[in-house]
C-alpha cells in the first residue's frame, strides 16, 4: 500500500470510531465505555483509568504484532 492509502486509511479507521461506531451502538441501546467503567469500578475511581490504560496498551500491541506479522509475509 502506498503511503498516501495508508494515511487515508488511517484517518477513515479513527473517523469511524470515534463518531460512527458510538452512535450506531447508541441506536442499538448498547452502553458506552463511560458506562461500562463506572458500573465496574464506580465513580471516580482510579483503577477505571489504569483499565483504561492497560486496553489501550493492548490493543496497541496486538495490533503492533498483527501489522509486523504481515509485513514480513508480504516482503
């Protein structure tokens, strides 16, 4: 993929996960995150954030992993 389609698809992914995603598991009556935390871990709690903190780092990772593992089968 050329650097130009990586970038657009880059910014499609992030689009459509910050306003599609949400709103559409809005119309399905699904909670938020915010919703999720604070029905876990209650109001205020700092252990939300280091929740919050690990699914990011994993997510990244993973996706780190999966992207390398692809590249190297591609080359």
């Amino acid at each position: 993929m050329k650097k130009k389609d990586s970038i657009l698809v880059f910014i499609s992914g992030l689009f459509s996960g910050i306003f599609v995603l949400p709103m559409l598991l809005g119309a399905l009556g699904i909670p938020g995150f915010e919703v999720v935390l604070t029905a876990l871990f209650g109001e205020g709690n700092p252990w939300a954030i280091v929740f919050s903190v690990l699914l990011i780092v994993l997510v990244v990772f993973v996706t780190n992993k999966v992207s390398n593992r692809e590249t190297r089968k591609n080359v």
